[in-house]
C-alpha cells in the first residue's frame, strides 16, 4: 500500500538479524569478576572451555531513555506535519493523519522462513552438547531473512590469530601505566567470538585471566564497555536483565529494549542462559519485580513464541486492526487483553500491516491511540515492539540519541547498544540517526564522552 509521499527515500533496508557464524560460547566459571555493584555469579553452571557449551544467540539489547508520550523527535502534534525527511507519516490515509513520523525503510526483511543451517562451532568432537536433549540442534532452524540486508560496523579479523593478540594485550599491560590505544586497537576489530578466543589464548599462554588483568588497569566506564566487549552475547542479555531486576527498584526500560526487541530463538536462549548462570528463573524475576498489565507482557514476550512466517495476510491485519480499534477508540475504557494477545502474538512484518489497516479505518496511527489508551512502561513496552516492526535501526537510534541528549549521559545504555549492535545493523543505525537528527553518531558521542572511553567507542562506531 502506499501513501502520498511515502515512503521517503533513502532509508537504508530493514536489519537482517544476527549474521551467520557469529555464535559464541560461554565463558568458564569464574572468568567474570564484575566490578561493584555488577550482580553476584550465581549457579555458575558454566558448560566448561570458552570455546564449548552455550552457543550465544546473535548478541542483542539496549536499554535507553524512553521520551515521554508522544514525544518521539519531531513527533507532530495532533493534526500537524511530522519533522521526520520524507514529509507526512507513515501510513498516513489520504486526507487523515499519519503516523506520528516514526521513519520506515522501503523494505524489512523480520526473519520467519525456516532455514536450515550447520550446528554452531565450539561443541568439542562435533558432539551435541546434553543441554539439548532428544539431539536437537538449538540452531535447528534460524529465519532465512535474518542473516540478510544489514551491516555491523565490526567485521571478523582477517588472518587472526588469538596468540598474537593475547601478546599484545599482555605487553600493553604490562610494567609502568597501560598501552589503552593497543588495547582499543585488538578489542575494536575483532569480533565477539574472536575476543572469546583471546580470552582462552591469554589463560593458557599465561595462566592468568585476561578480564581480571584488564580490570585492574582500567576503571569507570571504560571498565564497563571492555567488560561488555568480553562478555559472550547471550550473556550479556541474560546479565544485563538480572543487572535490571537485582537491588532496590527495577530498570524496566532494559526489560522493555531486550525482551520486546529479540527474535524467539534468542529469547529462548536467555531464558536457559539466565537460569544456567544465574540459578533463577527469568519469569519469576519478572512476575516479582513488575505487576499489572506491564508484567503480563513481559510475560508473554519472554516465551519466545511470537509468529515468525514472512508472509502478510491482510484479511487478519484488518481483523486485528477492528479488533484494537474496538478494545480502545472504539469504546469506553480499555480491553488492555486484546492489545497484549495481538501484539505478542504477530509477527513483525504482519503487526505492520495491521498499523497500516488501523490509520486507514481510524483515521488515527495506531501509536498516538496506544498514548491514549495506555500509561507508563506498559505504554512503552507497546510502542517499542511497534517501533521494532515499523523500523529497527530508528528505535535503536533514537535510544541512543536520549542516552546523550540533556545534561549527563546515560553510559550504560550507549555502552550496550553500541556493543550488542556493532556486528548487526550498526551501520543502519547510524544512517537513521544522521537523518533523524541531523548530525551524526560520532560526533554526539565525541561530545558527550572523553578519554579512552571516548577513543573505544569511536573506534567501534566508525566514522
């Protein structure tokens, strides 16, 4: 379907998910010491040798400032132009209002065709490792789509060599202060599952374990982000939720941007990774820590059972889009049940054509009637699975750019976006973030950060 100047052009294509064979496995028990405040190992049922045990889905998350409702960047008000390159929403009806600016690439590939695909490396001997039972491969099938049409700004070395590295890396630590440049220059071109092969190099040419070493010469943010750079992918979800729900008050922002932002395939590997490592139960944790209708979709989302087929049917996407309608504009108070059951249960490439029947019958973007209808993180965790089917790389971008915007800097979310994207669609990110604000990634983060932490990010970033 398409709209009067809609949609722009020059949107990079819709993020593929995790490229293919950036799997990684986890790290031995122990190997992880947290600095102050990280949450405590707990049944450190590490599957034994970096190289084997849990494969690692391809590595997710960020965490990030939500705006407050409706106030996405150069979101109109009700009736007026978005600010958004292109001109008028997406989805807009002819004559009606459109979506509140919300950018859209041409085309998005989700994921959702079954593909098969070999048994991820590092399971010793070939062998499958007893976690799976039945001999089930956990990558038995991965959606075609998702392993096309992005581009991560960290690519594998050629020609590595962990040796080598892990020479480096001691060299630049030790004796009188620290090398940070050659560290930054291994850790920022290589990728994860590389720098997990470092990390087993340093421990057998050494007898010493390369985290611990590099903590002890770094601290602060720095710290933080080389910790994230070392850690396998799913873990670092797995940890980055448990981080969330541990202490007093709970982050539901990074509930919201991992749990409502990955593929099925990934929320099943958290939710065996958070069990194995941290000896708890993930819904649990989360039926604790939130209530209401915001738990109920955590909840849902943390089943991992969401459609995946590519295929649109757009009698359903009309159903649906009468269905919302009726549980919200379309009636006194709000059946929060149909919202949830509709948008935990489609699949990316089907909510967005529900988000296009919605606009064209209620003459309203089904976004704006979300902001009326709901309040808080509920309301949050909606839009961002919205968002997520509208345009990946713009809802990253856009977290990003409330991590920096305003007084002080959000580290934590910048460190974990800019990670956990770097091998995926980072590219894309910051194509949308040049042209939904006007400057470029680089250059806020150049602004809002210093020293080597600032010289690290940049060298992940690119230019």
């Amino acid at each position: 379907m398409s709209y009067p100047g809609y949609p722009p052009t020059g949107y990079p294509p819709f993020p593929g998910y995790p490229p293919a064979g950036q799997e990684s496995s986890f790290p031995p028990p122990g190997q992880y010491p947290y600095p102050s405040g990280f949450p405590p190992m707990g049944g450190g049922a590490y599957p034994p040798g970096p190289s084997s045990g849990y494969p690692g889905a391809g590595g997710y998350p960020a965490p990030g400032g939500y705006p407050a409702p409706g106030g996405y960047p150069g979101a109109p008000q009700p009736g007026a132009a978005p600010s958004y390159p292109g001109g008028q929403g997406f989805g807009a009806p002819p004559g009606g209002a459109g979506f509140s600016g919300y950018p859209q690439p041409p085309s998005q590939s989700y994921g959702g065709g079954p593909a098969q695909v070999a048994l991820p490396g590092g399971f010793p001997g070939g062998q499958m490792p007893s976690q799976y039972s039945g001999g089930q491969a956990p990558y038995a099938s991965q959606p075609a789509a998702m392993t096309q049409g992005t581009q991560g700004t960290i690519r594998p070395a050629a020609n590595f060599d962990a040796m080598r590295d892990a020479e480096i890396l001691r060299k630049a630590m030790k004796g009188f202060g620290t090398d940070e440049q050659a560290i930054v220059d291994v850790v920022a071109n290589r990728s994860n599952d590389q720098r997990q092969k470092i990390k087993a190099a340093f421990k057998t040419m050494y007898g010493k374990d390369l985290i611990k070493d590099l903590k002890s010469e770094l601290s602060g943010n720095m710290e933080e982000l080389i910790l994230a750079l070392f850690m396998p992918t799913t873990y670092y979800d797995a940890w980055s939720l448990r981080n969330a729900m541990q202490g007093v008050g709970t982050q539901e922002r990074v509930l919201i941007e991992i749990l409502c932002t990955r593929t099925n395939q990934e929320i099943q590997e958290i939710v065996r990774c958070y069990q194995s490592e941290f000896g708890r139960d993930l819904e649990k944790d989360i039926r604790s820590d939130t209530s209401g209708h915001f738990e109920r979709l955590l909840v849902s989302m943390c089943q991992g059972n969401r459609d995946e087929n590519q295929n649109v049917n757009h009698q359903m996407a009309q159903e649906d889009a009468q269905r919302l309608y009726q549980a919200g504009e379309g009636r006194l108070g709000t059946d929060e049940s149909s919202f949830n059951m509709i948008l935990a249960i489609r699949s990316f490439p089907q909510l967005k054509a529900t988000m296009e029947a919605y606009s064209r019958m209620a003459n309203r973007d089904l976004l704006s009637s979300i902001s009326r209808e709901f309040s808080g993180n509920v309301e949050s965790g909606l839009k961002a699975i919205l968002q997520c089917a509208l345009n990946r790389p713009a809802f990253f971008a856009e977290r990003l750019y409330y991590s920096m915007k305003g007084a002080g800097t959000d580290d934590s979310t910048l460190v974990r976006i800019v990670v956990t994207r770097s091998e995926i669609d980072l590219v894309q990110i910051k194509q949308m973030f040049s042209q939904m604000y006007q400057k470029t990634l680089s250059t806020m983060i150049a602004s809002d950060t210093s020293g080597d932490y600032r010289r690290l990010l940049l060298a992940i970033v690119g230019q």
